[in-house]
C-alpha cells in the first residue's frame, strides 16, 4: 500500500514539475515588440480585428496614431471593438468596413471601396480566420475553412497590391503584408493541388477533416507569402511580405469548435493573451529592423522554420496559380 501512495505522490510532484517548467519555458520566450515607432499618416486595414489578438493589433497600431481600419463580417460586434479601441488610443481614425471572406463578392465590393476612398495603404494585416469548423462550402463553392483563411485574403491582397506599391514608391519606404499564419502548418503533410476544396480527400465528412484543412489553410499562408514575395522582388516593388505563429492565444477562436474551446479552457494557464498574442504581428507591422526583410516566417518576434513542405517555392507557385484560377482571378485584376 504505501509503495503505491510513494509513487502516486511521486508522479504527481513529476507532473507539477513538468507543468511548472513548460508554463516557466512559455513566459521566457514570449516574444514582444519593443518598438515605440509611430505611424502618424499611416492606413492600415486589419481583418478580424473586432475580437482577439486583431483587435489587440487594432489598438495597438492605433495607439501610434495610425489610421486603422478594422474589416470585418459583423459590422454590430465591430461597431462596439472600434469604440472600445478610440476610448483606449485616444485615436478617432479607427474605420469599420464591411467584408466577409467567405464571399468573394464582399471581398471585391471591399476592395473596390478602399480604392475609391483610400488614396494611401501601407500596412495590410491579414488576421482573420476560422478553425475547426464543420467541412462545408461557400456560395463560391470553395470549402469554408480554405476560402476564410487562405482563398479570400489570396484575393484581397491581389487587389489591393497596386495601391500598395503606389503608396510605397511615393513615400520612398517599403508597405509592409503580414500574413497570420499557424504552427498548426505542420499538421498538413501533403498538398493535394487536383482537391484543395477537400471533395475527395480521404478524411472528407471524418471527425479529423476539419483540423487537417485548418492545417493547409495555415501551410497555404505561408507558401502564398512566399511566393508573392518572390514575385514582388522579381519585379523591384517595395513592398514586404512575411507571416507568423502568433502562439498558443486564449481568445474566442473557440467559438468555430466545441472540442477546441474545452481544450483551450482547460490549457488556459499555458495560452497567451490576445495581447500577448499579438506581439509578433505589432512587431512586422512596425519594428525597423523587419522593414526590409521579406519572405520569411516569424515566432516570437524572431525568425522561425516551418514545416519543410512550408519552404518549398516549387510548391508556393503552384499555390498561386491554382489560387488564381480558383478565386476567379480576372486579368485586370492581376499585377503579375
């Protein structure tokens, strides 16, 4: 009997001990931007920003006096965040623009109204996204998680590209494309370019389906940053493009899935904040020591690796043209 309680007592010291030094091990390396820079004059449009480390980003950026532009799907919900954020900043030039990425109808209606009554854009955060919700597909017939997370903002930053360089080689400083991307890439160990809606993937209708797409969403983040990259050096445009793992964020990204917001309540002690969760996506939207550095992937403040299938450019080309022909991408609407 008491060599059990022993080595019951035992385990569980271990385990504290375990769970003390990964929740030790999480707090020394959160990254955070340290940066006081300004962005006085500066329009940024941040999607999802009315919740979670976008609206955290939100503040932030508007805090520096830039001109925010929170867009967004619930115009009530970012009605009450864009509030929330001039009372904090101080800063009247927060705007909230309607635009639901799982439309590509909204996204075009969006970005046709940025052009008409933006005459400037430096800094586009592409933050919004959903996980682990149920496999089901748009009105534009693309699966919901891929169009939200990768197929939209694929085509919003297309569109918005040419007033971006405008905007860069008049002001003689590099715009900057920040992409919220996921360690969660590396749940993706293939990439099937023939089935991207997941219409014949194995796992389709299965209870894992909706975590393995969630996870190429997040690997196609990656590949298109890197490739539009490519293609923006190529032609010696000034502008910018990188992605990031924000980490482990306690926000209401549970709310696409009844499993992950348990998961999450009951890890809570070891997410970070929104907050905190944003230092990463502050720090490329800002910090001058990132302003010339382009295609690369970032945690923590700091340059990372993602999944190897995440660094191959061969596969980022292919990305895109599939990306193009399936968000209809029409010839006046290509830079490239």
């Amino acid at each position: 009997m008491f060599p059990f309680l022993f080595s019951f007592q035992n385990s569980v010291i271990v385990i504290l001990i375990l769970l003390l030094t990964i929740k030790l091990y999480v707090e020394i390396t959160k990254g955070v931007c340290k940066s006081t820079k300004r962005l006085d004059g500066k329009t940024i449009i941040i999607t999802g920003a009315n919740t979670g480390i976008g609206k955290e980003t939100a503040l932030d950026l508007a805090s520096r006096g830039g001109r925010i532009i929170l867009a967004c799907r619930d115009l009530k919900k970012s009605s009450v965040a864009k509030d929330d954020i001039v009372q904090k900043s101080g800063n009247c030039n927060v705007l909230v623009k309607k635009l639901d990425l799982a439309s590509l109808a909204s996204v075009r209606q969006f970005a046709e109204d940025i052009l008409k009554n933006e005459p400037k854009l430096h800094i586009l955060i592409n933050n919004a996204g959903c996980g682990g919700t149920k496999q089901q597909y748009t009105q534009d017939g693309l699966e919901n998680q891929m169009q939200s997370n990768h197929f939209g903002h694929f085509l919003l930053t297309n569109l918005l590209l040419g007033l971006m360089i405008r905007t860069a080689e008049k002001e003689q400083e590099n715009a900057r494309i920040i992409n919220v991307s996921s360690d969660a890439n590396h749940l993706c160990r293939s990439l099937n370019f023939e089935d991207l809606n997941f219409v014949r993937d194995r796992m389709a209708g299965t209870f894992l389906a909706p975590y393995k797409i969630y996870g190429t969403s997040k690997l196609c983040n990656i590949l298109f940053s890197i490739e539009l990259a490519n293609k923006l050096e190529l032609h010696g445009r000034a502008v910018t493009v990188n992605s990031l793992h924000p980490g482990a964020v306690y926000t209401e990204f549970g709310r696409f899935s009844s499993i992950v917001s348990t998961i999450m309540t009951i890890l809570v002690s070891f997410l970070k904040t929104p907050k905190e969760g944003a230092q990463t996506t502050i720090y490329l939207a800002v910090a001058d020591e990132v302003a010339n550095v382009t295609a690369q992937y970032f945690r923590d403040c700091k340059i990372a690796k993602p999944s190897k299938l995440a660094q191959d450019s061969g596969m980022a080309k292919k990305l895109w043209d599939v990306s193009e022909t399936l968000v209809r991408l029409e010839s006046h609407e290509k830079f490239f």
